[in-house]
C-alpha cells in the first residue's frame, strides 16, 4: 500500500525545528522505517521505552489504561508528531500504548543511537526538552479542565483541540480528519457514552456539527468557543 508522506507538516516536527533540511535529511536516513496497520500499535503501556519515533504518515491514537482497567484517550498524533520521544530519553516504560488509526509510515531510532545524535546535533536535545515543557502545560490544561470545567465545556474544548490539529476546510464547515467515536470522545473529556451522545445530538440538532460514521464536521466553530470558555 502506497502512503503519502506530508512534507508540510514534517518540517513543522518539534523535534526537528531550526534544523537545517541538510541536517534534517542526514537525522531521518539514520532511522529505521517501520509501516504500522490499522489496529496495530507501535508501542504498548509497560513495554520497554527502546524506541523512539517520528510519524511521517498517519494518525495515532495514544491511550492509557486505569488499574480499574479503564482506558483513557490521551490524544491523538498526525504527520511530524513525535512518538515515545521524551519517555525513551527519560528511560522508563512507556506510560500509554500508539495505536494506528490508519495506515501509518514512521521513522524510528533506538534510545542509544537518538543520543548520539543529539550529541551531535544539540539543537535536537534543545528540542526534546521544548516538547518536554509542552507536553507539561498540555497535561496541566487537561488536569485543570477536568478539576473545573462542567462536562460540556470539557467536550466542545476537546473538538476544538482536534479541530487545530486535525482540521480539514469542507464546504460545510472544517471536518475533523481522523476516526472519531463517541467513546473516544468520553474517554478523551472524563466521562461517559451517555452524556457525549446526549450532547452531540443537541449539537447536530442546533446545527453546531454534524457527525456520520465517526467523523465530526464543525458547522459553527464560534458557538463551540462559545460553550468552551463559558462565554
């Protein structure tokens, strides 16, 4: 199966910024290519941190399960994000499994050989401590959302987060490319089935989105900043 590889979005890889497209080149081609199907993953919770990745195409669901057994829908990676990155440099098990939504082509290193590349080329290692820090405030945002925020507010805040990463410009509004279940979308806002279907369908009947066949397409973004801020 043939995949297309984004370069746009490549280039924007945090852990690749102001490095030069020689360089960049140089970086990928020490990398092993590895192709990942639909349901399978990169990496399981508890596994070994050995390897470290860059998606180059595809879509990636990362998602923690509970001691309760619950799982928990962290977020979702395209094209240029960074799989295991800062858990691998850190050396400890990975926190949460990468599975693809879709077909997926990544480039991966192990743990000793990233290293040696950031000895080399430091603004590498200045970049995985970028991602650090924003991989930091994105979990303090979550954490405040789900200590303060009504369910609500939770969810339309979570279609918007996708909606910057994910978002596609249709005829109807901006369609949020990636397979979206109302499962994964309790699962990603602390809650349940019920309270999402409940609202997803109030919003369909407002006309604030419309959702078929797991994709969500946003018809009035300004009505779910709107519920998002509490405005």
């Amino acid at each position: 199966m043939r995949i297309t590889v984004d370069e746009e979005s490549l280039a924007r890889c945090a852990l690749l910024k102001e490095i030069s497209p020689a360089e960049r080149q140089t970086i990928l081609a020490t990398g092993q290519e590895r192709r990942v199907m639909p349901g399978e993953y990169f990496f399981h919770q508890g596994e070994a941190s050995d390897w470290l990745y860059i998606l180059l195409a595809g879509q990636v669901k990362l998602a923690q399960v509970t001691e309760a057994g619950n799982q928990v829908v962290i977020g979702y990676l395209g094209p240029g994000g960074g799989l295991g990155i800062v858990v691998a440099l850190s050396n400890i098990p990975y926190p949460l499994s990468a599975e693809a939504m879709e077909p997926c082509l990544a480039v991966g290193w192990e743990r000793e050989e990233m290293k040696a590349l950031m000895r080399r080329y430091p603004q590498l290692a200045l970049n995985s401590l970028g991602m650090v820090g924003e991989r930091f405030a994105e979990l303090q945002e979550r954490f405040r959302d789900l200590a303060t925020r009504r369910v609500e507010q939770r969810v339309a805040r979570a279609l918007l987060r996708l909606v910057r990463q994910f978002g596609k410009r249709v005829p109807q509004g901006v369609l949020i490319d990636i397979p979206l279940s109302r499962q994964s979308l309790a699962e990603m806002t602390g809650t349940n089935i019920y309270q999402v279907s409940r609202m997803v369908s109030r919003w369909e009947k407002e006309g604030v989105l419309q959702s078929d066949h797991q994709r969500i397409t946003i018809l009035k973004a300004h009505e779910l900043v709107i519920l998002g801020e509490d405005l």
